[in-house]
C-alpha cells in the first residue's frame, strides 16, 4: 500500500518525496515512527536549511554589515571597574547564593563533533595531572562556591544545577552522574532535561534518512534553551525553589559576559548585537529583542577557554583548555607564595605572564575544593617549596594546613 495522499502532497510540496521512498518496505510501526518524527514546521525548516545552503556556496559573505556596536553606557569591563566595585558585587553575588536564589543552568545537549568523541563533552578529560573530567570539575566549583557564601553568611545554602541535555547526551549523562554518585552534590538538586530534535538536513534542504524509516534527528542547537525550559517545566521548577538569577543582574533582562578577541585580520572585536538570521537556533538569538541588554567584558585568561576542537586543530582543543586552566592554577600558586621546584631540587624560574597556548613552566593543579577563585592558598603555599607536578588536592590542603 502506498503513503496516504495527504502525506504525500504534503511532502511533495516541500520537496520531501525522498523520505516515503521505502514506505512500502516498512511495518505499521516504523510508518508511524516515521510520521511522528515529521515535525510541524518541516517545510520551513527544509526551506531555511536550503537557503543557508545557497549562502554557504555564495561568496563567503561578511558579517559586519549586520552587526551594531553597542553603545558603551551598556558595556562594562573588569579591568575598567573600580576594585571596591568589583568586591561590592562579589559579596552581593555571595549574599544572593546564600539565600538559595541563584542557579546554574548548563547547556550541554551538542554532540561534541568537532571534538570528535562519541561521549558528552562534560566526561571529556582534558589531561589534567587529576585526570578530572569538565563535570567533575563544574560539580567541585559548585560545591565550593555554596560553602563560601555558607561560612561568609553562617548558613547552609544550595545552588541547583540545571542541566539541558538532548537525546543523545541525556542517558549517558546521567549514567555517568550515578557512576560518579553526583560528584557529592544531592542528586534532588541536579536537574537534568532534554531539549528538542529537529530532523538533520542537506544542504540543499532535503531531510535526511538515517534508516529506511528514520528521519536523522540533531539537537536544535544551543538556542534550544528557551522551549527547552518551557517544555520541561523548568521555569517553574526555578521558581518553586525560590531561583531569581541565572545570569549576574536582574535589573537586566539579558546580561552576557563577553570575552575580547582578536579577528582573523589582527583587529581587536568590539562587542557587537547581532541581528542576522541564521539556521541553527544560538542562546544569543534572543538577544536583539531584549529591551535592556547589558554585557560585561571579562579577562579572557581567567574566564574563557572553550574545548571545541580536537588536539589536531591549533585552538580551543583539549591541550589549549588543559594550559589556560593550569597556567590560572599556577598564578594562584605564584600569589599565594609558592616556590617550584625541578626534579633537582632548584628553584623553576617564575613566569607570570603566559600566552593562552604556553605552558607554565610549572605544572600546578589546585582542586576546586580547595580554592574557587584564588582564595584561601596562602595558608597552603606562602613560602612553600612544592615540586613540579604538584596537585594541591583536599588531602593535601588538610596535611599543609596543619603543617
Ligand atoms: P559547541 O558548539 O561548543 O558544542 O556548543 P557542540 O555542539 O557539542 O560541538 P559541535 O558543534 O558538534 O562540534 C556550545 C555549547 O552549547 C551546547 C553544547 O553542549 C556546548 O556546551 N549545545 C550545543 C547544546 O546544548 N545543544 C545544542 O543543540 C548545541
């Protein structure tokens, strides 16, 4: 029996007849599989995919044309704060963490196929001398961040952890959660949640089968966000647990943190409100439609070191994320009054300033459990010799701080 003639037209009319090629071969339970998977909105979709398809073979168009400066009352700056300002909203921050207002909402729902592993990003292992992984990394920083504010406010606080996965990241995920028994955090306040599919498309905007009867599906990109938090009830989730901040100030309905960088030409990016189209849905789409958007510019080497790429790429690869991380660890260490030593016994000669791909000249981990930003290594390291590796761990804060 051949498709029913309203799914045919239907297809036909968005240039989609490929997808029934093999109806007649398939059961009454993959035809139906195969009609569920086609969402509502396939015609645009195609149509979108094939236009950015068309762009994709045009000549490589520039971006700047579209894009506004933003004007620089809305435009902060680390370096250009005034330091009592900048302590004023760090207490502000601690204060708001212990009354349990603030969550962390991860977005971890991409398949990783630039970094080219068959697992979620989160369990990647950059090679740090702990061997941590980036969940585990992000579980310690929580945890350190919630006692923090709990001494500084002499309380016991929680800060939730949302995290948006997808179908292909959500079950090994969570397996992994449960392997590592939610790294210590109390499993009611990791929230996992899976954002939408949407069928994966040629560039020409044809739907691609991945089985006779089986559209392929790919997460709707890291924009999916916002349906994500309506479809699964996690707004209302964030309220019921009393959460009024995801991002650093309420006052503003979008506030992004923005990290310089330097163009293909040399030119240093000034930060910039997109207002173009493009086909994947991107967390920053919405942004053109808030009525008060503010960005903060942070130091790049102390907040930013994204892990896209495999090692064989020059940036953003696990070596890359692996020496940004070390190298803040060892300036911790540095001002905090470590010495390194080598395997001989003398002293490394200190470097404090370090490119983003260079490593330290000594190699110096600091558990998330034992300092988040910094703070605290005096009392571990002020006037140490340490040698080179050196993991500065819980164990070894107890021993040196009763040393
Ligand atoms: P990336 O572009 O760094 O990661 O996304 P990716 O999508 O995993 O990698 P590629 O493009 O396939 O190589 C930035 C962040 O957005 C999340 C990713 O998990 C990552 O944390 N993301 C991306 C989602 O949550 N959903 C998506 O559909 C896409």
């Amino acid at each position: 029996m051949g498709p029913p003639e309203e799914l045919r037209a239907r297809l036909a009319r968005c240039g989609q007849s490929h997808l029934l090629r093999f109806w007649a071969e398939l059961g009454p339970a993959q035809r139906g599989a195969l009609l569920a998977a086609l969402p509502p909105g396939l015609d645009e979709h195609c149509r979108l995919a094939a236009a950015a398809g068309a762009r994709q073979r045009g000549p490589p168009e520039r971006l700047d044309g579209r894009m506004e400066p933003l004007p620089a009352r809305l435009l902060g700056s680390v370096r250009r704060s005034d330091p009592a300002a900048l302590e004023r909203w760090e207490a502000e921050g601690l204060h708001q963490i212990s009354q349990n207002k603030v969550a962390v909402l991860l977005l971890a729902g991409g398949q990783g196929t630039r970094l080219g592993v068959s697992y979620p990003k989160g369990m990647y292992n950059v090679g740090l001398p702990s061997g941590k992984t980036l969940y585990q990394i992000q579980a310690e920083r929580i945890r350190k961040v919630e006692q923090l504010a709990g001494q500084r406010h002499h309380c016991k606080c929680t800060i939730p952890w949302y995290i948006m996965t997808s179908e292909f990241t959500l079950g090994p995920t969570e397996e992994f959660f449960v392997e590592h028994d939610y790294f210590n955090l109390d499993r009611s306040n990791v929230v996992m949640f899976e954002q939408r599919m949407l069928p994966a498309v040629t560039f020409d905007g044809k739907a691609i089968l991945e089985e006779k009867g089986k559209i392929a599906m790919a997460p709707d990109g890291n924009g999916g966000l916002y349906c994500a938090l309506v479809d699964n009830k996690i707004l209302d989730d964030m309220k019921q647990r009393g959460i009024q901040k995801y991002e650093p100030q309420l006052r503003h309905h979008v506030a992004i943190k923005k990290v310089p960088y330097i163009d293909e030409e040399g030119n240093l990016v000034k930060p910039l409100k997109p207002n173009g189209i493009k086909l994947e849905k991107f967390v920053f789409d919405v942004f053109q439609f808030s009525k008060n958007f503010v960005a903060f510019e942070v130091v790049r080497e102390e907040e930013f070191s994204p892990l896209k790429n495999a090692d064989t790429a020059d940036k953003d690869t696990p070596t890359t994320a692996r020496q940004a991380l070390l190298a803040q660890h060892y300036r911790w260490a540095l001002k905090a009054g470590a010495r390194f030593l080598d395997e001989n016994g003398c002293r490394i000669p200190e470097k404090l300033s370090l490119s983003g791909t260079e490593d330290a000249p000594a190699v110096c981990e600091i558990s998330p459990l034992v300092s988040y930003f910094g703070e605290g290594l005096e009392v571990y390291m002020k006037n140490k010799d340490f040698p080179s590796p050196f993991v500065l761990d819980e164990n070894k804060a107890k021993l040196l701080g009763n040393s």
